[in-house]
C-alpha cells in the first residue's frame, strides 16, 4: 500500500481545515480497507460492505457515501455490480499504487551503509516544467533527499519501486537512475540531514506513537475482541503507512543515537501482530452478513 493515492490532511490553520483533514482522513480509511481485504476479491467491496465496517470506525454512511464519490471522481474507486449488489472496486492504477507500496510499508529491515545509495538525475525541459513538478513531487513520495536540484537520493533497497514508478507515470525519459556509494567529503550522517528534514521526521514519529502506543497497551492487556482489532488496525495502519516514504528506511547508522523512527516501526509491527488475524475475521465477518 502507499500514500500515492492519497495524503493524510496534514493540519492547517487555514479555514475549513478540519473539515478537509476529517475528509482526507476517512478517504485514507476507506483506502486502507480496500489495500487490506478487498485486493483479494479483484479489488471490489460492497457499498453495505464498506458502510458496515466504517460504521465500526465511527463513521455515519452519509459522509461514507460522500467519500467514495471523491474516490471515484479521482479515479480510485469505480463503480461495479457484483451477484446484484452495488458496490466498488479499485481500478487499475489504484491496484498498482497499491502493490508498489506493500514492500515498503509492511518493510522491517532499513538500509545499512554498505547498501549504497540510488541517485536519480533528471533534466526537464523548461517547456514541460509541469513534468518536472510532478518529477519532483513522485521523488518526494518516494523518499528522496535533494542533493542538488537535478540531483535526488534514496537508499538502495532489494525492491527499490523507483524505476517502475516512473515508467507508470511516463516520466522516465527525463530520468536516469544510478547506484552509488559515498566514496569521500564530508560526515555522511551530516548529509542525510542536510537531505531529509529529520526534525519533521521525529514530530511524524513523535504523533504516532502518542496515538498508537496507548492502544497497543491495552490489548496487551487483554485480547481484543475482533471488531476492535479491526478498528484498531486499520487505524494504525492508516497512521503509518505515510511514514516509511518520508523516511525511506534511511540507515541507522546514520541517524541520531536513539532514533524515534525504529521505535515506532517496532509499535507498528507489534501491533500488526497482535491484531491483524482478529480484524480479517472481523471484515470476514462482515463480508458474509
């Protein structure tokens, strides 16, 4: 799964802002449960499906409704009947979004030094300088720290996804992507914070962890039931799946001692341990009703 497809409404002070984050928010939901337990089933839910389990969120069907037209007018939901029921599935692009992203969200391991780096160098031609927004804007998503304008970096991973991305996006004829390692000049942990906004990265990891580290206390406590652990799931991982783009598994031993990043990946998966099996027998549930 990935934030490509939607952000989370980050807060603004501007007016009806909590309005838009509220509606960002339950958008993002909706496309949790589709990324979790819809892609299996050609990526279709039904309508008295997905108003069912938001119902379990808080979530009243009137602004459930109003959600899924947004997803469809964005062509992220399309509209598809099934055995006679109304109902809606990803389309096509959705599903690919959402398959780039599974490797990095529901990844453990970060990068280590000896990974080396993935540089992407890019040109665009002042003509098309609306490509070069969207250059920039999918480098971002993905993780990239700016060296220099037409100079982006990532850590190297197994399953780096940027080449794929900008094939889908038909971007990579302004692109070349290089593997690299940082040979001399310079402390490399002084680097990566001139690259990535670390300072931003502990405030998103600070939020989480307010928000998810009290849940996990309780269930620890005593098993969910599973309608809470579907509630309780799909909320985490609506919360987290953000996170490892902006911090694209950077090196640990690059980061600063302690590094909140790890702790909030370690509160991640515990709570996808102790929850996940109980929330698909929950929208199980649900599906047959």
């Amino acid at each position: 799964m990935t934030a490509a497809i939607e952000t989370n409404g980050a807060e603004t002070s501007e007016p009806g802002a909590d309005a838009t984050a509220r509606s960002a928010r339950l958008r993002n939901l909706i496309i949790t449960i589709y990324g979790l337990y819809a892609r299996r089933d050609g990526g279709w839910l039904s309508v008295a499906t997905l108003i069912r389990l938001l119902a379990d969120l808080g979530i009243d069907e009137p602004a459930v409704r109003s959600a899924i037209s947004r997803l469809k007018r964005r062509g992220i939901l399309q509209s598809r009947r099934n055995g006679g029921s109304a109902g809606y599935q990803l389309s096509a692009g959705a599903q690919g979004i959402l398959r780039e992203g599974d490797a990095r969200i529901f990844r453990r391991r970060r990068a280590t030094p000896a990974d080396g780096w993935v540089l992407a160098v890019f040109s665009v031609p002042e003509a098309e300088r609306h490509r070069r927004h969207v250059l920039r804007s999918e480098l971002t998503r993905l993780g990239f720290g700016m060296v220099a304008p037409g100079v982006w970096i990532v850590p190297a991973h197994p399953r780096d996804s940027t080449a794929e991305t900008l094939r889908r996006l038909e971007l990579d004829a302004y692109a070349d992507l290089f593997r690299a390692d940082h040979l001399a000049f310079g402390d490399p942990a002084a680097k990566v914070r001139q690259w990535w906004d670390l300072d931003e990265l502990e405030r998103q990891y600070e939020s989480f962890i307010r928000a998810h580290e009290p849940v996990l206390r309780v269930f620890e406590a005593g098993p969910p039931g599973e309608q809470e652990a579907f509630a309780g799931y799909v909320r985490a991982l609506t919360d987290w799946r953000r996170l490892p783009y902006l911090d694209p598994g950077l090196p640990a031993e690059l980061l600063p001692e302690g590094w909140i990043g790890i702790r909030a990946a370690d509160l991640f998966f515990a709570l996808q341990a102790l929850l996940e099996e109980p929330a698909r027998a929950h929208v199980k549930s649900a599906i047959s009703a």
